[in-house]
C-alpha cells in the first residue's frame, strides 16, 4: 500500500487519536436481533464486556428510480461496554472494536480483538469473514492564538496550497478536504490477503462546530483531520489466528503512514517518544 519501511515503536504522549475500530462482518446470523439470540455471546463476553445495551438503527432501502422507498426497518444491535471505556458493538452480520480515549497502545487493541473473535467462532460457529477494516481517525486540535499550526505539524505532501502561504493575509480558510482512495493486489505483504487491500485516507482542516463521521459530538475547536481507513473486502475462512495477523498487517501500514505524516515539530508537539 505505502512505500514505507516499518517504524520503531512509538508512543505519544499528546495522542490526536480520537477513534480506533477495528471490525468484522460476517454472513448475517438472525437471532442475533434478539435478546435470547445474543444471551450466549453476552455470557462468553461477561468478564471482559460486563454491561450490554440494546440499541435500534433505522435502515431504509431505496430501490429503483420512480420507485417509493422502503418503510424504515429497526436492526437491532447490542453494544457491550466495560468501566474503561472500551466498546463492542455486535449485530445480525457485524462486530465493531471501538477505543477512544482509552486506547493504551496495538498489543491490548489486537488482544481484546483476537479474544471477541475465538468468542464468535465458538459461540455463532462462524465459518466465513466477508470484510475485515481497520480504522484510525486523528483530530489535531489547533491553539486559538496558532490557527496555522497544523501547516507546521504535518508534511507539506498533507497540507498542501491551503496551508501554504498563498491566501494573502484578509483571507480565512474555512474548510479542506481531501479524500483518496487506494488499491493494493494481494501479493508481497498482502499474499496472504484473500482479495485486494483497499484504503481511504482524509485529511485536512476542519472548523469548529463541525461534525465528523464516527464522532458522536461536533469539534470544539478548528482542527486537522486525519482519518486513515484500510480493509479487505473478500469472503474468507473465519479464522482467528489469519484475520488477527491480517488485523497486524493493516494496523502496521496506519501506523507507517500516520509517523511519516509528522514533521520535527509535529512529533514534538504530539510529544513522540520511540520505546524500541
């Protein structure tokens, strides 16, 4: 995917991350609408997720031109948390990893994530993953006396003319982004990847009160996107032990990209530290 050679172990100690996901999806399983479809599931999670929610999504069809929408149609999904903030989101066909603030590093994201995968397995009797995605999503707020700031903290490849000294000093941007989408052949790093990897990576500025998918609130202040999303999109065996590596895989090629991104000043703001 990146022409970059792997990084050293890193930690920041002013992290941007706002979001990491990582998720599953699978051929849908029907009792999992329902509270005793999932009461298995909650009781192999228990110790490690020990409070469930119900949770009701809409879901509208929309189908040929001329023709009336769908009635909106309730999926039911269950969101099972913990006292440290992390969050597993399972439905009919899908299962979500979510860290915010509590995200301490890769090796307990990839555990917790290799933990709820043994649980399906052996609880649903999975047999085939259709999608494996992994999602980091990084807000940069920006000091309210150094607007600019984002222009020194990343490369100059991420800010490009928006955040070049080519607006004459009366003019203010309000918003830029840019959105690129990527395809990578399953061969080299990605053999063992049943199909192509795929990626879309945003990024730029966006201003205060601004919504961002995924984000339940709007930014309190202006800040630089950084949302950097890879995924296999291909049926294949659900396997444990090949989507967890395949999990490694694409968290190393986030990983990469997001140290590249940062100038000097950018990773001494974000306070960077290699661990070895």
């Amino acid at each position: 995917m990146f022409s970059l050679d792997p990084v050293p172990r890193y930690r920041l100690g002013r992290a941007p991350l706002a979001q990491a996901l990582v998720q599953v999806r699978f051929p849908l399983i029907a009792h999992l609408q329902t509270l005793a479809g999932v009461a298995p599931l909650q009781d192999r999670l228990h110790d490690t997720f020990p409070y469930m929610e119900e949770r009701k999504e809409l879901a509208v069809v929309i189908g040929p031109a001329g023709a009336s929408p769908s009635e909106p149609e309730k999926t039911t999904t269950w969101q099972f948390s913990d006292d440290l903030g992390w969050q597993l989101t399972i439905g009919p066909g899908v299962a979500n990893l979510l860290a915010t603030s509590n995200y301490t590093g890769f090796e307990e994201f990839a555990n917790r994530f290799g933990s709820i995968l043994e649980v399906l397995r052996d609880v649903e009797r999975l047999s085939r993953c259709d999608r494996l995605g992994v999602r980091y999503l990084n807000v940069a707020s920006l000091p309210n006396d150094d607007p600019n700031a984002w222009s020194r903290w990343f490369r100059s490849e991420l800010v490009g003319w928006p955040g070049s000294s080519l607006l004459v000093p009366d003019s203010r941007l309000v918003v830029s982004i840019t959105q690129s989408q990527l395809a990578s052949p399953p061969v080299e790093n990605y053999s063992d990847m049943p199909a192509e990897v795929q990626g879309i990576i945003r990024h730029g500025f966006v201003p205060a009160g601004s919504g961002v998918p995924g984000l339940e609130t709007q930014l309190e202040r202006d800040s630089f996107l950084l949302d950097l999303d890879l995924f296999v999109l291909g049926a294949q065996p659900f396997d444990p032990s090949a989507l967890h590596e395949q999990f490694a895989i694409l968290h190393s090629q986030i990983d990469r990209f997001f140290r590249w991104s940062l100038t000097d000043e950018g990773a001494q703001h974000f306070q960077l530290e290699e661990v070895g």
